[in-house]
C-alpha cells in the first residue's frame, strides 16, 4: 500500500540580523513612535499554505488586506517593544488628567515612525493550533520630526522569522516576528542612532518667499518622436492617499511640477518612474487656486523636461504624457492640437483636443520638440464633451510657485 509523501514548506529569505546599538544609561535622546503604516496590494502570490499532517499544499497565499488585517494592528506594540529591549527610548504615557493647553500647543520633541511594506513572502503549514514556516518583509522606514516639520531619516531594512520546527502559534504571530527582526536591523543602524541622540534643535523651516532658482533645461534640437524614451523617463505616476495622478521633472535636482488636486495636504508621496522605480516626493510649495504644486525627490539620471519660454500658436500639434487610469497606463502619450486660450476664475488655461484622462492630471503638455508647455489639470471628455480640455500655462504654473529658470531663453 502506498503512502503519501511529506511535503516539504518552501523556505523564505533568510537575512542575517545586525546587533542593535544598545543605549548606555544617561544617554539623552528622542523618543520614537509607529505613527503609519502603508502597504500596496497587488493581489500577488506572496508565499503557499500547507495543511494536514503530511503538510500536503493547500493553496496559494496572496498579499492582500486580508492578509494585512490579521497582524497590522499589533505592529505598533511590536515596535514600542523592540525599542524598550534595546533601552532606545519611547514616549512617556501621560496620567495627567487635565493638560495645559499651551503644552499642546507646541510640537511634539518625539520623533514619528512611518513604515511602507515593500515586499513580503510567507510559507506556512497549519496543523491545528501549530504552525511552520516562515515569513519575510521588506520595510521602509522614514522617521519625522514634527517639530522639523519634515524627514529626518529614512532606510529600508528586512526581516525573516523561521523557527525550523512547529510552534505553537498561528501564522499572524510569523509576520509580527519578521517585523521585530526588521525592526532590530532598523535599531542596528548608526544613522538612526545619530538622527535621535543628537543634540540640535529641530526648528521648522520659515516659509521661503524668495524665488526658487532653477537651472533652465536646455529644449531639443530634434523632434519629439526622436527622443520619446528620454521624454517618457521624466514623467512619473504621483501617489497619494486619494489616488494617483502625473509629475514631470523640471531641474536635474530632482525638483517636479504636478496639481495641487493630485497631493491634497499630503507632505509627502510616492513617486513611480517608468522604470518602476520607486521615490519618495516632498511638497515644496502649492496653489490651491491655480491647482500646481512644486515637489522635490532625490537626484536622478533622469533628463528633465525643457519649459517653453515663448506661448504656443493656435492650431500648433501638441502632445500629452502621463498615467490615464493609474500607473498600468504610465507615459502614455496622445496628440492633439493647440485650439485655443481660456480664461475663468481669473485663471487663464490652454484648450486642446487632446485625449486625457484620470490619472493624467498634473502631466505635462508638450510642443513637438517635447517642451513643455502647460500641465494637465481638467478634461471634459467623459461628459460628452470632446476636445473640451485644459492645461495650466507653464510659465503661470512658475510664477504662481515662485520657480525662476536660469540661463537661454530658448522656445
């Protein structure tokens, strides 16, 4: 009589822990907190399940906010308690019943904790109230300073928890050792070590009323079918908490130009090159009224786009690039042409036929030698209005931001 195999529970990455920097008594430092947490569900396999004695597979796991549900709640207790072990500090849990308004009024010296899970995969085998297997996570972290009113470090660290053997335990308590384990390599960092023991007030910056200067990005000598992969880099997917929508890059500093519909109040999103890769975006400055806002992410290889200097001709081609739909769609590019000048709410706008949808918002519209010539903001077109769509000035857009472009004016 035949039997039936073992099946054996697929491994997770294994990554090594570093030692955490320990803090001697009478160290004086910040305390730190899990303020956020964010994810992204792709519906993706992120591991298998076994079940029964023999550990036969019984599925495909896949990441999503079911998955999430069943641990994400406990990180913040898991992250209090990996700084406590390592005597890193941690806020002190007020008594007092009545609070002095003048207190919480002023910023909080407590340094906020947010957190982006970037990868995950899990195995697991369940029999009854036992479990193997493992879990791994990838994590981003950022650390903020409420008084600095900004981020004052940032790393990406991973974390395995696989015991080897069954444990009594389900499989939520794998994905909160694996974000302990991340946590300890996070606590293992010297610079984060540094960014809270250091002695220098963080002061908020004073809002800046002097011009932004920029480096004026030199236009293209040929066509835009020519260049459209260069072109195509420097447009990203924006991210925030209500959706997503378009940037373009506008200085080799990393300095972007989008709607102010797009990031909302948010101070920081995601930003998706065509690449995939992925960048976090800092507002700069916004205008609700116009709808334009001004981001900052980290230097790139990317080629800015140019800005046109000189307004275009009615019934010059025109071309749209960005991410209709979300980042499925990201760089698209339509055509159209320049039908004429509007004005409403004393804003003036450019009118085009060209094919635009949710998600391009904020995206550049370009001349034919790929200068930018107005961003994204509305299209009618849904409403059975064709060719019914507008895009903000470039050169109203800088002026509304404050951005100078220094060097040739060239169209």
């Amino acid at each position: 009589m035949a039997t039936s195999a073992w099946a054996e529970v697929p491994q997770v990455k294994q990554v090594p822990e570093k030692p955490v920097i320990e803090f001697k008594d009478g160290t004086k430092a910040k305390a730190l907190f899990l303020k956020t947490i964010k994810t992204r569900f792709e519906n993706q396999k992120m591991g298998e399940m076994h079940k029964g004695w023999l550990c036969s597979k019984s599925s495909d796991m896949v990441w999503n906010k079911k998955v999430y549900s069943i641990f994400s709640g406990k990180l913040a207790k898991a992250f209090r308690d990996e700084l406590e072990s390592a005597h890193f500090p941690t806020p002190v849990k007020s008594e007092a019943i009545f609070e002095s308004s003048a207190e919480d009024d002023q910023p909080s010296e407590d340094l906020q904790v947010g957190i982006f899970i970037k990868e995950v995969n899990a195995n697991f085998c369940v029999k009854s109230a036992e479990t193997e297997g493992g879990v791994y996570l990838k994590i981003f972290w950022q650390v903020f300073s409420p008084q600095a009113q900004k981020v004052v470090y940032q790393a990406t660290t991973e974390g395995t928890y696989q015991p080897g053997e069954l444990v009594k335990t389900l499989p939520d308590d794998f994905f909160v050792n694996a974000f302990k384990a991340a946590t300890r390599n996070l606590l293992a960092q010297q610079g984060l070590y540094d960014t809270i023991t250091s002695t220098e007030v963080l002061k908020p910056k004073v809002a800046d009323p002097k011009i932004v200067k920029l480096e004026r990005i030199k236009p293209l000598d040929e066509p835009l079918a020519k260049n459209i992969t260069s072109l195509r880099a420097a447009v990203v997917t924006v991210t925030g908490e209500t959706g997503s929508g378009s940037g373009f890059f506008i200085s080799k500093e990393g300095h972007l130009l989008t709607n102010y519909h797009v990031v909302g109040s948010q101070k920081f999103l995601k930003l998706k090159l065509s690449t995939g890769r992925e960048l976090v975006g800092e507002v700069l400055r916004s205008d609700k009224t116009l709808d334009v806002a001004l981001l900052k992410a980290e230097q790139t290889e990317v080629t800015p786009l140019a800005v046109r200097s000189t307004e275009s001709n009615i019934g010059e081609d025109v071309f749209v690039l960005g991410s209709p739909l979300g980042e499925k769609f990201n760089t698209t590019l339509t055509k159209g042409i320049l039908s004429g000048y509007r004005s409403f709410k004393d804003h003036r706008y450019l009118q085009s036929d060209v094919s635009i949808l949710p998600g391009n918002s904020g995206g550049p519209l370009l001349d034919p030698r790929g200068s930018v010539l107005g961003i994204t903001v509305a299209g009618l077109g849904a409403k059975g209005l064709a060719g019914m769509n507008f895009f903000i000035p470039i050169q109203d857009a800088l002026e509304k931001l404050g951005i100078e472009l220094q060097g040739d004016k060239k169209p």
